[in-house]
C-alpha cells in the first residue's frame, strides 16, 4: 500500500509570500536597495512572467508546483 502524503501547498506559498513581506526591509539593506521584486504566479497574468524573464532587477516568482 503507498501513502501519499498531503501538503498543504497554498499555505506553504502564501507563507513564502507573507515571509517576503515580512523581510523586505532586511533584504533592501542587504543588497543595498538593489532594485527586486516579487509576485504570486498568476496564469492569468502572464505579462508578470514577462516582466520576470526580462528585468533587468532581480526577480523572485512564487509558484505552486501539483
């Protein structure tokens, strides 16, 4: 019999997100306000992946993978 095992992915991605948040200011003092930005993966909204893939600032994508 195999178990498979459920994780609770959209708790896990929505903590990443609120962990962004909640580092923002350490992260700019780190990288000495190096511009960079973050988004939850919308496949609706694919001009953000564009935006992701071309930016020139660095770019953190939040994606649940199945």
């Amino acid at each position: 019999m195999e178990l498979k095992k459920n994780v609770p992915s959209v708790a896990i991605k929505e903590g990443v997100y609120k962990s962004l948040q909640m580092t923002e200011d350490d992260f700019r003092m780190i990288y000495k306000n190096d511009p960079y930005d973050y988004f939850d993966y919308d496949s609706d909204n694919l001009e953000e992946v564009r935006n992701f893939a071309t930016s020139n600032n660095i770019q953190i994508m939040i994606i649940k993978w199945k």
